[in-house]
C-alpha cells in the first residue's frame, strides 16, 4: 500500500511508498529519493515548476521591482559586485562606455555590461578582483569575439585604418 501525503489544511507532507519511494504531494508519483533536492517535499520537476510559477507570480506583481531584484543577484553571483559597487564603476566612467564613450548601452540593454579579465577568471563567474570597467553591448561583443586579445584588438584597428589610409576617396565628404 502507497503512503498518500497526508495535509493538514495547510501543508502537504511527503509520503514513501513500501519499496522505498518517496511521493511527491504534487504529482503523487512514486519517484526515487535522489530524483528530490535534499530535504525537499517535491520531486524535482515539480519543485521546479512550483519555483517557476512562484518567480512569474512576483513579476507579474511588480516586474521592475523583479528586473531591478534580478540583476542585483546576477551582479553579486557572476562579479561579487553590489548595487552600489557598480554605480561606483559607472560614475567613475562618467556614465558612459569604458572603450567607446558612448552614453547608451545598446541593442535591448538597459545596463552597461561587466567587464572582467577572463584570462585570471576563465568561466562566466569572476573573483570579484578583475572587473576592468562597464561596457556598452557592441563593445563587449567586439572584445569578446576577439578574444580578449589585445594583439588581435590592436591588429583590428591598424587594419581598419590602413584600409581609409590607402581609400581616401571613399571617405571623402563623409566626415
């Protein structure tokens, strides 16, 4: 006989089957305890789809008050960088791109993009030490499809200025 989740008006407990199975009180399936996160009532999938539910609930309530919660935590997770750190950044560039200057961030961004050394910290996570600055979408694109390597940057540049050095008639009037 298969162990119902018992409630008790409020909560739903977890039940075991007799071959050893835990059930989870949403689907009601017998499932393998290494198919639940730790501790947790629900099987995977269901607790993921219970946490997914749960995060559009809190964003369809106030989606800035999400976009702004959400971007605090992917600041501290991938740079350690608070709120306030980045706004330190992005004051002391003048509000403004790092490399070109300019003072939007592009394409469907509203924020300037962390750049971090990805030689000393290789992954999508940084030590928290090596941020270089803040960086429009076009910039950090332009650097990253580059490499990161200032040979190749600097190769980049001199060939994109020899060609107007050797055209001059192309550019003319057009500047």
């Amino acid at each position: 006989m298969i162990n119902t989740p018992v409630t008790d008006g409020k909560r739903r407990r977890t039940g075991w089957s007799p071959d050893g199975k835990k059930i989870c009180p949403n689907c009601n399936e017998p499932t393998s305890p290494d198919n639940f996160y730790g501790h947790s009532s629900y099987c995977r999938d269901c607790g993921s789809d219970l946490t997914r539910r749960q995060r559009q609930r809190r964003e369809e309530r106030d989606p800035d008050k999400y976009r702004i919660r959400r971007r605090e935590s992917k600041l501290r997770s991938r740079y350690k960088l608070t709120a306030e750190g980045y706004s330190k950044i992005l004051s002391s560039q003048g509000f403004a791109c790092k490399i070109c200057g300019i003072s939007n961030p592009g394409r469907e961004e509203k924020f300037f993009l962390v750049d971090h050394d990805h030689i000393h910290c290789s992954g999508e996570r940084s030590c928290g030490r090596c941020p270089r600055g803040l960086l429009c979408f076009t910039c950090n694109m332009g650097i990253g499809y580059l490499g990161d390597d200032p040979q190749r940057l600097r190769g980049a540049a001199d060939y994109i200025e020899r060609f107007r050095a050797d055209n001059p008639d192309l550019y003319k009037g057009l500047r």
